[in-house]
C-alpha cells in the first residue's frame, strides 16, 4: 500500500478525531471534578488541530 502525503495527513486527522472525542468523554464522563476541564480542553484542543490537518490535504 503506497502512502503519499494525503494520505498521511487523512489517517492523522482520523487519529486525532478519534483521540479528540476520547479525551472530551473522559472528561466528561470519567473525570467530574475539576481535572475533566483539562481533558475536554486537550480533546477540543485535538479537533482543532485535526481540523488544520484536513485543511491542509490537497495543498502540502
């Protein structure tokens, strides 16, 4: 299987959705108290960057 570029950048946007909605259910569901803000910020923090990575398919 050849990988090029966009292909690389699509599979990391995939992996930090992933990871990004994992630490925003963490800190919802698993971490109530004051460290469940860390974890959903980390995760908004995740889609944020997933979202640059898809932008940039097709330009790189």
């Amino acid at each position: 299987m050849s990988m090029n570029k966009n292909t690389v950048l699509a599979w990391a946007t995939f992996i930090m959705l992933l990871m990004g909605f994992i630490l925003i259910g963490l800190g919802m569901y698993r971490y109530a108290d004051i460290a469940g803000w860390g974890f959903a910020s980390v995760g908004v923090g995740f889609l944020a960057n997933a979202w640059v990575f898809n932008a940039l398919k097709g330009r790189v």
